[in-house]
C-alpha cells in the first residue's frame, strides 16, 4: 500500500502499470491482513493512476464491508471516490458506506464531504439514509456555520469542493431551492474573498490599484502567481451547470453569472465555453450582447470542437434566440461527417434547434433523420414525437420517413403524453400544407382549393392531402390520448386543438366525419377555451404597426391583430381581406421559402373563403420613398373591389399599370363608399350578430349550405354541441384604443366628461387673466 501509493503521489506515468499488476497480485491473497488506511491508500492510489484492477477492487469490497464500522471519515471518502473513478459500483459496499457516513456526517471535513457527493453522483447511486443527511449538513453549514468559519476548518468550503457538491447534487436530483442558494452563496463568498487577496497584494506590491484592469484574465495570472484560489472556465462552467440542472434561477444568480463570464472574457475551454452558454440559456439570462460575445469566441474554436460539444453550443444558439451564421455552416459540416459519433439527445437537439432557429439544410436534416430512423429503438416514444414534429416545421418532403415514424409513433401509443400526441398532430397538418404547396407549385391544384367552383371535378373536390389520406387512423389514437388529460392541458396545446378541428373541419371533413363523437366533443370544448390576450398589442411588430399608418393613409381601413378562432389576423379590410405581414418569421433562415406554419394558417384562412393576401418584409424594405409606399399599399385596392364584387373594376384593374391605381380608387370611392363604411372595422361599429354573421358565412359552403361535415353528422343522428354556431370566433381585440366594442359606450362618455372639464378649465383660466389685465391698467 505505501509504494503503490508512493507512486500515486508522484504522478508516475504507464511506466509503472507492470508494477501496479505486481502489487495487486500480491495483495489480494492477503486483503485480510491490511487495515483500514492500507486498504483506502491502495485503492486510492490504483484510482489516481487510472489502473483498472477489477479482481482487486472486488477482493477489497469484502475486507471492508466486514470492517466498515472501525473506518474514519476520510477512509470513508478514499475508498468511494476510488471506487467511483474506476466506475464500480458495489452496491453492497455503497450501502455500508452510506449508512455509517449517515452518522458521522459532521465529522467530515469539507474536502471529504465533496469526494463522498462526488462519488455517489457519479455512480447515480441515491441511497435514501444519506442523502437528506447530506443535504441538512450542507445547509447547517452554509448558514449558522458561517459564523465558524474562522475557528474551525469544517465550515470553510474550497471553491473546488463547492464545485464537486453542486454537481453531484445536480446529478442526483436533489433540487432543493434552499442547498442551491446555500452553495451559490458560498461560492459567491469565496470568489469575492479571493478578489480581496488578490487586490489587496496588487496594491501593496505596486503602490496603487487599477480597478479596470482587475476582473479581467490577469486576475488569473495573479491567482497563479501567489497560489490563490479563484473561479475559472472550468469551475464556472461546473457550477452554472449543476445549478441549470436544479432550476435554480433566482435573482442574485442570474445578475451575478453574467459578471463572471464576462470578467473572464473567453479564457474557457471549447467544451467549458458550450456548457456556459448552454446553462445560462436554461436558467433564462437575458444578455444578448454577452451571447454574442460567447459566440464570437466560439467562432475561432468550432473546427477544434467535437460533434457532442457543437450540438450543445448550436442548441444553446437557439435557445439564446441569436445567430452566427459562421459557427453554423461550419458546425454542420463537421456534425455531417461524424453523425454517428452523437447520442441520441444530440440528435433530438439539433433537431430542435433546427426548427427553432428556422435553419433548413435539407441534405443535413435528411441525414439526422436517417440516423433517427436507424436508433429508433433506443430513443423514447418522447423523444420520437419531439423528433417528428421539429422535422415536419422544415417542410423536408420524406414520406418513407414519415410513413415510418406514423408507423412507430403507432406501434408505442401507450409511452405517449398529451402533449406528445397533439404534437403528433399538429406535424402531420404541417405536412399536409407543404403537400398542398408542392401540388400548387406543380400546377395540379389550384390555390384556393378546398374552396373550389362548381366546375370542378369531383375527384380534386373529395382529395385528401397526405398524410391524412394513409394515416387517418391515427388522428382517432392520438385525440384519445389528449383527452386522457383534458384536465391538465395546457394552453399551446388549446391553441393546437383549435387548429386541429379547423383543419379537420375545412380540409379533409371526410376524416372529421368519420371520427367518434366524443373526440369531436373534446375538440368543441377546446374551441370555447378563450386563448386571446387582452394587450393586443404586444403581438404586433414595429413593421406593422408602420405599415398599418400608410394603409390607412391611402384609405384602407382596417382592423388590427382581429381574433378569428386560434389565429390573429393582421389587417382585416372589411369583411373579407386579409392583409398577413410577413415578418422574418415567417421565412427560413437565409431563404425566402414560407414556413410551414404559414402555409398552414394561410390554407386555413383560405378554406374560410377569405382572400389572403401577404406583405413580406422583404418586398416592404424595397419601397424606400413614401411615394413607392403609397403606391405599393394602394395597389391592395384591387383586392379589395374584388372582394365587394366589383367585377368590371377588378377586370380593369389588371388592365391598369399601378401608376393609374390612385384613379381606380376614386372611381370606386364615389360608387361605392356606403358598402365600404359599412364593411370598415376602423369605427368599431360592427356587433355580435355581425360577428356571428362573419363566422357563419366563413364556415358555409358555396350555397350557402352549413359544412360537409355537419351534414354528415346528421345523418348520422348525432346531436352537434350548440357551442360550435353559439357563439363566434371572430372577436375584435382592438381598433387604435385597445377597447372592445363593449367597454366604448363607457369610454365616449368618459371622453366627453373629460373635454368639458378642459374647456371649462380654459373658460376660467381665460376670464382670470382678464380680470388680471384690467386691474394692472
């Protein structure tokens, strides 16, 4: 045991392995006759060597579970972090330890305290008797134990020692709000003491301290120099790590990380400088300029990173909502060509931070999705919605892999959650707006299909969209799955089941006929959730609201971010004109191809029989006088008269270059203007019962007949739940002043009270200085 541990203490290189294999076999004949230090100082100095001796550690587990009782605090701790560095774990010999650390607790020295969590983390051995103990110690000695810290060693915590405790407690899932402050709280307190020595022996040595260059990276130079503890990369990337994990986003935390990283400025490893901007993402810091500071860093490091670390930094990126076009093309390109070096988290991720950042490489996300088809069976049905859903976002045509994934989704219905299966659907309605736009593209359908004329064949009036035409099975599974937890739904997922009926409704009603009338009464009672905003403005973009002021210059009235059912609509022009702004949202990164939550909400809003028309920022930025504005926003005149039925100025719209726009709209505006005013939202007039008119005439066929799918349910001899004609979805949330048609009586009233108190006010103020100017003459 002492030579063994001889070399241990020096560090000696595999020169000495042939020795250590001597050593073990001389020694396990007689593990007997060693005693508890000789036994700790062995495995000790086997763990520190990186000499895996299986037989040894086996032979030794009995010789200590026999004598467990007589071994000290720091044997204790020797011997489970030898075992927990050769990854062994003797549950038999875990358990002793375990129970009689239980009872010694206070007796351990910091350093032996963080081994002991170090080793039951890493092995993810949660034994039930210590951890509580643990926990209450740790918080005993972080409060009270503050006040000790001069006179005894056991309650001054090393920063190193802080680090190993917050990440076992974070492997462990002990998330206990009061041990994360505790552990925050001391290592803010060692940190701020070793800036203190630090500038302290700066000022002496050099006469005079220079406040703006200290927190920078020579804080390290000094540490170095004069043998002071500090926080680094590394023990930084530890600690905001472990207290990601435990949820600990309290205020001192999220103000005190960012200090830290910045004061570091970049001086991290490619792995540490990911797992920082990954942490700080999940504990909800809001520093943009500090994220693009991490990624500059980054930038110059990705061809030294592996395919694990650039997955964590480019889901970090997502989730920070910033992006560096340089880390991804290069991230993709080394992730390309070593894809299968990933695990399946990595993968999921990626995926994820695909489809929120909007970065669509179709050869890229063909490949994870071939990597995801092959280990399907290692990942979860979780992850596979996950997976699913990210990848259908990103209008990738695969149908062998979707069929696939339906397939599997199918296959492992029972591990799926609620928010699980409404994903489930909400993808597949995504794919059946891209199948649409694909079919548009190549001319076999028309844009405005299902809202076809009568001319039309029979078969393009009855088409199902893929993959509702092969899958429509699994649109029952999937609604009995969120029905199970109707009650503890959650409102993004409303908002899907909204979307759901609609597109069930409108687009394939053969599908929504067939469904089982308890699903379509879950669906119903999702519609009556109101999942509106009262502000309705912050959903509106600076861009729209700039665009809203020149429609309404060049006579376009309009209603603003009007609810109809799930969706806000933009512009409402009269009753039938839709204006959508399409911001960079609604496009992929670095590419003008639409979503395909655009395309769905444009399929759907069509399908109602509205004209959709789209102003995408892009054409918007091209207008750089106002006189190119008023003519591009004068041009959406067309629409409109079309709308109204004006048919021979629609014809001779067309006819019209836009120069002569601004004529056609006087011609129209002297014929028309009592059927505009009464179809303009912008003076509020507009009632419930011409709301409920607006809803009806959306959902009504050409004749004017209700919806397929109602019929069908009468012939069925169902009974419809009232609530689907009751009330409308159309509800205006706001016209300039926020106010609902409701509360406007009470606001004109207000206004007026408040307009005769000024000119009364102004009355007398006006007859006071009158009064003043004759007595001074």
């Amino acid at each position: 045991a002492l030579i063994a541990n001889a070399y241990a203490r020096i560090q000696a290189g595999p020169y000495v392995l042939p020795l250590m294999l001597e050593i073990s076999k001389k020694a396990i004949p007689s593990m007997d006759h060693f005693n508890n230090q000789d036994i700790s100082n062995l495995l000790n100095a086997f763990s520190k060597l990186d000499v895996v001796d299986t037989p040894l550690f086996d032979a030794a587990s009995v010789a200590i579970v026999k004598d467990i009782g007589s071994y000290n605090p720091q044997d204790l701790s020797n011997v489970a972090h030898a075992y927990a560095k050769q990854q062994l774990p003797h549950e038999k010999v875990f358990e002793r330890i375990g129970d009689v650390a239980s009872r010694l607790l206070d007796q351990f020295s910091p350093q032996h305290l963080a081994m002991l969590a170090y080793s039951y983390g890493r092995l993810r051995i949660k034994h039930e008797d210590l951890l509580p103990v643990f926990q209450d110690e740790i918080i005993y000695r972080g409060t009270i134990g503050k006040t000790l810290q001069a006179r005894s060693r056991k309650h001054a915590f090393q920063l190193r020692s802080i680090e190993m405790i917050a990440q076992a407690t974070a492997t462990l899932g002990m998330r206990d709000q009061r041990l994360s402050f505790v552990l925050f709280d001391m290592a803010r307190e060692r940190v701020r003491e070793a800036a203190k020595a630090l500038r302290t022996q700066d000022d002496a040595e050099k006469g005079g301290y220079d406040q703006h260059s200290f927190g920078k990276p020579k804080t390290l130079q000094l540490a170095a120099q004069k043998d002071v503890e500090v926080l680094n990369g590394s023990g930084l990337a530890t600690l905001l790590r472990a207290f990601a994990r435990n949820k600990a986003n309290f205020t001192t935390l999220l103000q005190w990380a960012p200090k830290q990283v910045a004061s570091l400025e970049g001086n991290f490893s490619s792995h540490d400088l990911a797992c920082v901007m990954s942490s700080m993402t999940r504990l909800g810091v809001k520093n943009q300029p500090l994220y693009r500071q991490l990624l500059k860093y980054s930038s110059d490091r990705v061809a030294q990173m592996p395919p694990a670390t650039l997955a964590l930094l480019i889901r970090a990126m997502a989730k920070a909502k910033t992006f560096r076009r340089h880390v991804m093309r290069e991230g993709v390109k080394i992730i390309s060509a070593r894809v299968h070096d990933l695990d399946i988290v990595s993968i999921n991720s990626l995926l994820v931070a695909c489809a929120e950042m909007g970065y669509r490489d179709e050869r890229f996300l063909r490949l994870l999705a071939a990597v995801v088809r092959r280990r399907a069976e290692e990942m979860s049905a979780k992850e596979l919605a996950t997976a699913f859903h990210c990848f259908s976002q990103l209008r990738v045509h695969h149908a062998k892999w979707v069929d696939f994934m339906l397939f599997e989704l199918f296959r492992r219905q029972h591990e799926l959650e609620e928010i699980d299966s409404t994903r489930v659907l909400y993808a597949m309605m995504m794919l059946a707006a891209a199948e649409k736009q694909q079919m548009v593209l190549a001319g076999t359908l028309p844009s405005t299909w299902p809202r076809l004329q009568s001319s039309e064949s029979e078969e393009m009036k009855s088409l199902i969209l893929y993959p509702f035409d092969k899958h429509s099975g699994l649109v029952d599974v999937m609604l009995e799955i969120s029905g199970r937890s109707r009650n503890a739904i959650t409102y993004p997922a409303i908002f899907q089941l909204q979307t759901i009926e609609l597109f069930l409704r409108l687009i394939v009603p053969t599908v929504y006929a067939d469904m089982r009338k308890d699903h379509k009464v879950f669906l119903a009672k999702a519609r009556k959730v109101n999942v509106a905003v009262d502000d309705y403005m912050q959903n509106s973009s600076r861009l729209h609201r700039r665009i809203s002021q020149w429609f309404t210059s060049v006579g376009l009235h309009h209603r603003s971010e009007v609810i109809l059912g799930p969706f806000f609509l933009d512009m409402l022009i009269g009753n039938r004109v839709i204006v959508e702004v399409d911001g960079p949202s609604h496009f992929y990164r670095d590419a003008t191809t639409r979503t395909s939550n655009s395309l769905l909400k444009n399929m759907l809003l069509t399908a109602m029989g509205f004209n959709v028309r789209h102003l995408p920022y892009q054409e918007w930025a091209q207008c750089g006088t106002p006189e190119r504005r008023t003519l591009y926003c004068s041009a959406f005149w067309r629409d409109v008269m079309a709308s109204e039925g004006v048919q021979d100025q629609e014809e001779l719209a067309k006819q019209l270059p836009l120069t002569d726009i601004l004529d056609l709209v006087l011609s129209y505006q002297q014929g028309a203007v009592a059927k505009l005013e009464a179809a303009e939202g912008i003076t509020s007039s507009s009632s419930s019962e011409d709301q409920q008119n607006l809803w009806e005439e959306t959902t009504a066929g050409e004749d004017g007949s209700p919806l397929p799918m109602l019929e069908n349910d009468k012939r069925k001899g169902d009974t419809t739940p009232g609530f689907y004609t009751e009330e409308p979805l159309l509800r205006e949330s706001g016209d300039g002043t926020g106010l609902r048609d409701d509360d406007r009586q009470l606001f004109e009233e207000t206004e007026a009270r408040r307009s005769r108190r000024r000119a009364a006010a102004r009355t007398s103020s006006s007859s006071s200085s009158a009064s003043s100017s004759s007595s001074s003459s």
